[in-house]
C-alpha cells in the first residue's frame, strides 16, 4: 500500500486513494477471482488496476459514486483477463474456458448504475454486448481519450476506434428498432 500512497503527489489524492481502496478492495477481489479462480492470480490482479486508477484519482470526486464503481469495474475485469490471457499463453497444452459469468438476469451494470435518471441509457446499453457497453461508457461518461481507453483496456488505439464505430453502429440500430 505504501507504494501505492508514494506515487501520488498530494496528501488529498493519497486520502482518497486509501478510502477507495478500503471500500471497493474486496469487490475488486472477487471480480478479479470470478475471472481467474485463483487467489495469488486475483490479487495480482487488483495490484495491477489499482496501478491503473492511481491515473484517474484525481479526477474521482466521489468514491462512493456509480461512476467510480463502474470505472473501477471495468478497470479490475480488464486486468484479470489479461492476467488470465498470458497466462492461457503460458498453458498453451491446456486451454481452459474463460469462466462465465452465472446469468441472473441482471448485467454487472445494473448494481454499477442504480440513479432514475440513467434508466433509460441503462436499457439501450444493456441491448449492447458487453464490450460495446465498456467502450462507450469509458468514451463518454468518463470523457477518456481513445489512448486512455486502449490503457485501460490493454488494446490498441486502433482497435478502441473500431470498437468505438461499432459500438455506435449498435446503438443507432437499438435506437431506429425502438422508433418503429
């Protein structure tokens, strides 16, 4: 944690660093060990993002906002399947399945974003496949630049761009069916 608290300039930024790891420490860990079902791999995972939100704490104005849990979300899902990528590399005899998420109806994003008034962007989004909710929710509620975005994701510019294209493509399409 000291290493953490080190790379941050401010006694305020270090604050809130140390409050929002308190909070969300444990969802982080069980995002990231949902993904990799493996303890020292899930808390390599969290070590890693929380590398990636130093970046972003000062931009975080409430720790406890649907906004930090969804970046954050993102964030951790996106370091445990890299993790899990290298290391299915690593493996190349054994090739196990990326596990799946249990179906219980409700997307992550319905406990991430709980306000009235993202109810009806919540509907549009959650016709998107996952990916495509990620990208836009990163482009547009949290303004990253598509280099911020390919960080964060650990993709290439070029592919947050096409990724950005479709995205947009499905919305339109959710959009014109709704309108018919």
């Amino acid at each position: 944690m000291e290493f953490f608290l080190s790379v941050l300039e401010t006694e305020e930024d270090r604050g809130k660093f140390t409050n929002l790891y308190t909070y969300y420490e444990s969802a982080m860990y069980n995002v990231a060990f949902s993904i990799l079902r493996d303890r020292y791999l899930a808390e390599d995972a969290v070590h890693e993002a929380l590398l990636k939100i130093i970046n972003y704490i000062p931009d975080i104005s409430d720790i406890q906002c649907h906004k930090t849990r969804a970046l954050i979300v993102i964030i951790i899902k996106s370091a445990a399947i890299d993790i899990y990528r290298k290391r299915d590399k690593q493996y190349t005899n054994e090739k196990p399945e990326l596990p799946v998420e249990a179906d219980t109806g409700k997307l992550p994003l319905d406990h991430i974003i709980d306000d009235e008034s993202f109810n009806e962007l919540k509907m549009k989004l959650c016709k998107l496949n996952k990916e495509y909710m990620e990208i836009i929710m990163l482009k547009h509620l949290y303004d990253l630049s598509n280099n911020e975005i390919a960080d964060v994701l650990c993709i290439s510019c070029d592919a947050v761009r096409q990724r950005l294209s479709r995205a947009k493509k499905a919305i339109k399409k959710v959009i014109e069916e709704e309108n018919k």
